[in-house]
C-alpha cells in the first residue's frame, strides 16, 4: 500500500488530473465526505488528507509516503529529508510584499526606514529583507494578513499572490515579487527505497503528464 498526502482545495483539485493520467481515480468526494483516509480506484493506493502546512511531517516521519506540498511549504519549514524530484507545476502563485495604497514603499525603502512586516512566512520574508540590506520588524501571523496594513499593525505583508483579487480588494498593492511558488512531489526517503516498484512509475507517469499537458483529457 502506498499513501498519498494531500491538502484539501486547491493541491487536491489539481493533483487530480496527474492521478488520473497514472489510472487511479480518488473513490469519495473530497468536498462532501468527512472521511481523511480516502481509498481511490487503485487498491494498492490511498489518500490521506492533512493541513497544507502539515504534509512535510506526515511524509518526513513516514506517515505517508509520498505528498504534493507548496514550495512555500517546504522553504518555511524546511524540507529537510525529503526527496523532491519533481516541480508539479500545480497550485502556482507568487510569494510578494504588499502595502496600502497610499503607503510610499519606495522611499521608505530609500530612506533605509525600518518597516514592519506582518506575515506566516518569517523565514522567506527574512531572508528577502535581509539580501536587499532591510531592517525590519518581523510579525508572525497565521492568517488574514492583509489585515494588518488596514490596522496599523504592519507597514507591509509578505503573503502569496495568485489572482491579486484579495489585495486589490483590501486597498493594497503588490511592490515586490520575491519568488515564484508552485507545488512538489515529496517523498520519505525510506519508502522511496523500500515501495521502489510502486512509487517509481508514479513518479515516471506524473512528469510525463507534467510535460505533456496536452494529452490530459
Ligand atoms: O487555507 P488553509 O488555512 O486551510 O491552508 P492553506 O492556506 O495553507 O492551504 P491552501 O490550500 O489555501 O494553499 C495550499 C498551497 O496552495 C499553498 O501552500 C500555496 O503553495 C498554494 N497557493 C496557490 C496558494 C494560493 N495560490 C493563494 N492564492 N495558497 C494561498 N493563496 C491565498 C493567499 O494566501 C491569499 O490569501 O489566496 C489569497 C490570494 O489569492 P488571490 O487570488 O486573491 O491573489
Ligand atoms: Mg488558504
């Protein structure tokens, strides 16, 4: 049996078509069952559904055997131990630095001022502020981070960016974009070496499919 590690939403929606090009189908709807084990068309796969943020430890510790997780997932929280062999390209979005509209970033970036950051990705916006010779203050959030600029809490956020819809909706506005995120096939190293025979053609059919977007149906 090999088990798969996947988040509800978006990660789950759109690893969908790359299980299916491999002829396994997930047998129970992820919306409406309360199940967190799900069994697929293939007896000898299932699903585990787990928090986005929490898919690293399960397949780090062995608790599933292999994940599909956010490359901002695994640069927080490092993913030490893990094999990654393949960038999915599901899930995709950008890692950027928001501020109000009427906050002047650039000269206060000019000025050398010391900004506060509200963000859940210290270690990202850290290492960004910190290569660009930036001072600032770090704010952990663990969500809603848009609010914090609204509030005065933060001079700026650090947060992931797909549509722009929710900051445009929240009077903020993109300044900086740090990176380029989308989504990893991770795998726990024992079980790559000892389910070898499972886990390899999966790996095979996924980056073909990735490499052939065409082909899906
Ligand atoms: O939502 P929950 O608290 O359960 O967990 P989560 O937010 O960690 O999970 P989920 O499923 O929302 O995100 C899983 C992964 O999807 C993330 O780790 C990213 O790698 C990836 N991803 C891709 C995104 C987005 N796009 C995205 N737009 N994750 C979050 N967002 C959020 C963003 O934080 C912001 O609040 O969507 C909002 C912005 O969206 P736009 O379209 O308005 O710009
Ligand atoms: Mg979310």
């Amino acid at each position: 049996m090999i088990t798969l590690a996947l988040s509800k939403g978006r990660i789950f929606d759109e690893t969908l078509p790359l299980l299916a090009a491999a002829g396994i189908e997930v047998l129970e709807d992820q919306q409406r069952s309360r199940k967190l084990i799900l069994p697929t068309s293939h007896s000898g796969v299932r699903v585990l559904l787990v928090r986005a943020s929490d898919v690293a430890t399960y397949v780090e510790y062995g608790g599933a055997d292999l994940g599909v997780t956010g490359k901002d997932i695994l640069l927080e929280h490092g993913g030490q131990g893990l094999y990654q062999p393949l960038d999915l390209r599901i899930a995709q979005c950008r890692m950027s630095v928001a501020v109000r509209l009427d906050f002047d970033y650039a000269s206060a970036v000019r000025q050398g001022a010391r900004l506060r950051v509200a963000t859940k990705y210290t270690r990202i916006a850290r290492e960004f502020f910190a290569d660009k010779g930036m001072h600032v203050d770090l704010i952990k959030l663990y969500g809603s981070m848009e609010l914090a600029p609204l509030t005065g809490l933060a001079d700026a956020i650090v947060d992931l960016v797909s549509t722009g819809n929710t900051l445009k909706a929240n009077q903020l506005i993109e300044v900086e974009r740090i990176m380029d995120i989308s989504s990893r096939l991770v795998i726990n190293q024992a079980a790559l070496k000892l389910k070898r025979a499972a886990i390899r053609p999966l790996i095979d059919v996924f980056a073909h499919a990735i490499a052939n977007p065409a082909d899906a149906s």
